[in-house]
C-alpha cells in the first residue's frame, strides 16, 4: 500500500532550528512535495525534490534519500510565524499525491 | 478574482440533502483537484481532472459527483449527504497534471452534515 509517515507534533524555540522528517511509500515516485498550512487555512507549497540533495530556499530546506523513502524538512532561524502544520505528499506513478497526515510545529520564545 | 475561489466558506447540512460545493480559478490551469481533510488524517483525494471535460476517481470517491465543462469551473456535488461526510473540502489546481507540478489551493468549504 502507499503510505506517508511523519510525526505528529514538534515543539522548538524562536531562533532555533528544527528538522521535521518523512518517510514515504509510494506505488511508483514521481517527487516529493512540502506544504505549510496555518491553522484554519489552505496549504501552500514549500518545495518539491525528485532527485537525491539537499534543496535550500531561503530558511526552508528540503532533502531527499529516493534508496531509504526518506525525506526532510530543514527550517532555520524559527520565527513565530512559521508555527503552522507541514504536510509531507508524495507524487505516484499516477501523478497523484498521497499525503500525511502532517507536523503541527508549535514555536515557543 | 485571483487565485482559486471556494463557495459557500462554510455550509450546516441535513442529512440526505443535495449540496454542491463550488470552485473556481482564473490561472488557465488544466488539472484540478477535490480533496477532504479530516482531524488525524491527511488530504484524501475525492475526484480530480486532467483538463476540460475528463474527470477521474480519487481515494474516496463514493458519495461524490464532479463535472468539468470549461477550464476555470469544477464543482464537487454531494448527491445526498450523510454525517460521514462532515469535513473541510478543499479544491486545488495546478498547471499540468504530470511531475513537479505544485498544486495552488483554494480557501476550503467546511461542512458539516447532520
């Protein structure tokens, strides 16, 4: 079956860094999408990787490991703004996203 | 408009009653999507489109009707709800169907059915 796997809670400091992690089974691959959704909103994209790295934008960062099913999100300098949910999906064989449940990231000053 | 627009923002509905949730964006996206997210779960696919005038079964399709006669319109139709289908619904859209394609997501539509 396909399934994606990520904690449900996280807890870090203002300033800190945190890292949410993913694991995923997917009936083909075809990337790895990351989205940040704030409580009572839509989600909105954070990145996609489909080849193995390290993908940085700005204080977000995305790494993918295609031979373990693994992937990251790497967020720096946290600022209270970023306390959200973070929704890891990977894209199928048929170009569909198959979604987790998602890491509600609660920053603390 | 810009973006993807959702109406009604919120909807309390009695069972067995016929509902359609409305969507619409203004990109010239050709892929569409409807999902629902529940409490503990992730985004489930309801029905999707590739591009006007196909549609395609998601996930969770039972229960759920969808058309998709020009580019910009794909509502989603609740043929006679049941309390199972209480949840917040979310219509998406994205510029190709295929790889690397981020879908851009509308406000959502929370209904509940009682």
């Amino acid at each position: 079956g396909q399934n994606i796997d990520q904690p449900t809670e996280m807890t870090a400091t203002e300033g800190a860094i945190v890292q949410i992690n993913c694991t995923y089974q997917t009936s083909g691959f075809n990337g790895l999408f990351w989205y940040q959704q704030h409580a009572g909103e839509a989600p909105t994209f954070l990145s996609y990787n489909v080849l193995d790295g390290l993908e940085e934008k700005g204080r977000f960062s995305s790494f993918l490991s295609r031979s373990k099913g693994y992937s990251y999100l790497l967020l720096k300098e946290l600022q209270m703004k970023d306390s959200a949910s973070y929704l890891c999906a990977g894209m199928d064989s048929n170009y569909q996203l198959i979604w987790g449940a998602g890491t509600k990231l609660i920053i603390k000053p | 408009i810009a973006g993807i627009t959702q109406a009604p923002t919120s909807q309390i509905l009695a069972a067995g009653r016929r509902m359609t949730l409305r969507c619409t964006q203004d990109m010239r996206h050709n892929a569409m999507y409807w999902y629902r997210q529940d409490l503990g779960l992730g985004l489930r696919l309801i029905h999707y489109s590739n591009t006007a005038g196909t549609t395609g079964k998601g996930e969770v399709p039972d229960g759920y009707s969808v058309s998709r006669a020009n580019t910009d319109d794909f509502p989603l139709t609740l043929a006679s709800a049941v309390p199972s289908q209480t949840s917040v619904y979310f219509c998406a859209s994205s510029a190709g169907s295929g790889s690397a394609n981020e879908q851009f997501f509308g406000p959502g539509t929370r209904l509940t059915v009682l």
